[in-house]
C-alpha cells in the first residue's frame, strides 16, 4: 500500500524526508506516523501551560496560512484554524467562493496561484478528486513554490484526518497493547466516505489489525481499498451485518451517509438506517476494553445517549485533531526538533 519512491518523490521533496506537501493519506509510512503522534503529544503537552503556549507561539510567527474551503467544514475548518493560532501562523479563509472572483468567472486553479502570492502555507478543501494534486504540481512549477495540506479532496482522501484517526486509536491502546493485533470496524457510507478510506489505507503499517466493513451493498467500501489491502496481506471482511460485528471489535468506526453525494436526479440508496446505527443497546456488547470513533458530524447513526460512556472517544478523537495538524505543519515546517527540546527541557 506504500508508494513506491518514484511515486512519493513528488510528496516528499525535503532533502530531510519530512512532507511538503500533505495529500494522500499513503504518503504517511508508518515512522513519519509515529513521529506525527509523538510530536502532537509534546505539543499538547506543552501546550497546557502559559510559558509552552508562549514558546509555541513564537515558532511560526513569521508564516501566514491560507484556508480554502470550498466544501462545508467545521471540525476540520477549526481545528486548523486553531492549530496556525497555536503555531503563530496569520490566518486568512475563504470559505465561500461566492464572495471571491471566483463569482466573476476566476477559476479555482487561478485562486489557488493568487493565494500562493500571498501566503506561506494552503490548506484547502475541494469537492474534486485529485485536484489538491494537481494544485501542488502547479504551484511546484512557479516562482514560489510553497505547501499544500489536502483538509479533504471529493469521495477519495482526508489524509489529516486519517492522522488524527490514528492518533485516536494509538491513545486509545496505548495501556492496552497499542494498535497492534486489533479488529476495526468499519460502519455506514463505506463508499462515498474520505475518512474510512483513508484510514484504512494507513491502517495496513500496523501488524495484524483486521478490518471489517459493515455496509449496506449500495455504500459498501470500494473495490480499490480491498485491492490495495489485499496487496498489503490484510486481513479483511466484508459484510451487510454490523451488528453482528460489535461483540469482536476493538474499534467501531461510525460514518454517516454522505447524501450530499446523492444523483439529485438518481435514486437514493435504499436500506434500514438502524441496522447501521451504533446505540445505548450496542453499548452491552462492545467489549469493555472497546472503543467507538466516528469522524463528526453525525446524524442518526451514533445515538446521543453513547456520549458519556467512556468507550465514546469521538469528542476526544476531534480534540486531537488540532493537536496532529500542529504537529504536521510544525513538521512541515521543519520545527520538530526544536519542539522535542523545549518538551526535554521543561
Ligand atoms: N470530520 C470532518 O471532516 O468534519 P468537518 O466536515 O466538520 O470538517
């Protein structure tokens, strides 16, 4: 499931083997992961006291962050927000293109070269498919080359948050044997779902974690994900009967459906919403040392009554997502080390 080094050259263009870029959740291997979670541990730590914020937020106080989101966001919008604040970073948005000369017939390529004028860093969400790709070979090819972070690219990558997801999961069993050997589980829009692909691409570095995909067949996870996990020796289910799959999972990872995919013209996927909800009753089963994630926002997949119990890690699973992207732009920008200082120091 790696890319080959032809294929990572043009995400990994620093000499020291940090990203540039941040577009493809397979980027990551499984020591850059490491040292991504590592990094946002200290910076979360350091973070909780007047001085750490001080030092943080002196390390990229020079540099200005873009965010351009042309999809509807708030976790992902936020969180990076918050984690530029966190850094020093300036922050300017565009969060509707309505009010950009995208009104007067700009095109969105034509956008993105303008903020590269202006800013040191673009965080972008875009409804298509490999266009955050095309906008970092682009900006690649210009006087001033600078990086781009895919914040969710169409049905096909969330790489940052297949970060946080991972991070997620390592806290979550980091005192129970860490991520290692564990069942996942997989619920909801499997096929129109970023997050779920994206995990579970990252997934595969880890030794013996087995992945289940309960799905109704029209939102079942696509044929690609199941051919690169194959490729990758996964073992993997694929199956229309989530509850049955509650009693053995070491994580259940809601989605809900993503019906702002639906064909306006098409039929909607046809099937009972309850058979792929996660409720108090589910509660009952899930082993105690088991753990329930869900990317947000929700809808009537994931019962309000879970939310206290303290296998529903989903609030904290959002938390950690500001820490991880502090840490993959400090990454970026060359800061880890000086980070791990101050943590050593203080
Ligand atoms: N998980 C996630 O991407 O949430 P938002 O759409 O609110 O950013």
């Amino acid at each position: 499931s790696a890319l080959s080094p032809d294929e990572r050259a043009p995400y990994l263009v620093q000499s020291s083997g940090r990203p540039y870029h941040a577009l493809i959740a397979q980027q990551f291997e499984r020591d850059s992961l490491d040292l991504l979670c590592d990094l946002a541990t200290r910076i979360r730590r350091i973070a909780k006291s007047r001085d750490g914020m001080k030092f943080l937020s002196d390390l990229l106080c020079h540099k200005r962050a873009m965010l351009y989101f042309s999809q509807p966001s708030s976790r992902t919008f936020l969180s990076f927000y918050a984690a530029c604040q966190i850094l020093g970073m300036r922050v300017a948005e565009v969060r509707d293109t309505s009010i950009s000369s995208e009104m007067k017939g700009e095109t969105p390529t034509d956008s993105v070269r303008t903020f590269g004028s202006y800013f040191d860093m673009i965080i972008m969400r875009t409804p298509w498919q490999g266009f955050v790709e095309e906008m970092a070979w682009m900006l690649s090819n210009t006087e001033r080359p600078l990086p781009i972070i895919n914040a969710g690219s169409g049905k096909d990558q969330h790489p940052t948050q297949a970060l946080l997801d991972i991070y997620t999961l390592q806290r979550s069993f980091e005192k129970n044997g860490g991520l290692e050997n564990k069942h996942v589980v997989f619920c909801g829009d499997l096929k129109r779902g970023r997050t779920v692909r994206s995990l579970s691409r990252l997934l595969t570095y880890y030794p013996n974690i087995r992945q289940t995909f309960a799905a109704p067949e029209a939102l079942q996870i696509g044929q690609d994900i199941l051919d690169q996990l194959d490729a990758a020796g996964v073992n993997y289910d694929v199956t229309t009967d989530f509850k049955a799959t509650i009693p053995d999972a070491d994580a259940i990872y809601m989605t809900r459906v993503q019906s702002e995919w639906d064909n306006p013209d098409g039929e909607k996927p046809k099937y009972n919403w309850a058979d792929y909800s996660f409720t108090a009753a589910d509660l009952l089963v899930l082993k105690r040392t088991g753990v329930i994630l869900h990317p947000l926002p929700r809808r009537q997949e994931l019962d309000p009554a879970c939310d206290n119990d303290p296998r529903a890690v989903y609030w904290r699973q959002m938390r950690n997502g500001m820490w991880i992207r502090c840490a993959l732009i400090a990454n970026i920008f060359g800061r880890e080390q000086e980070i791990t200082h101050y943590y050593m120091m203080n």
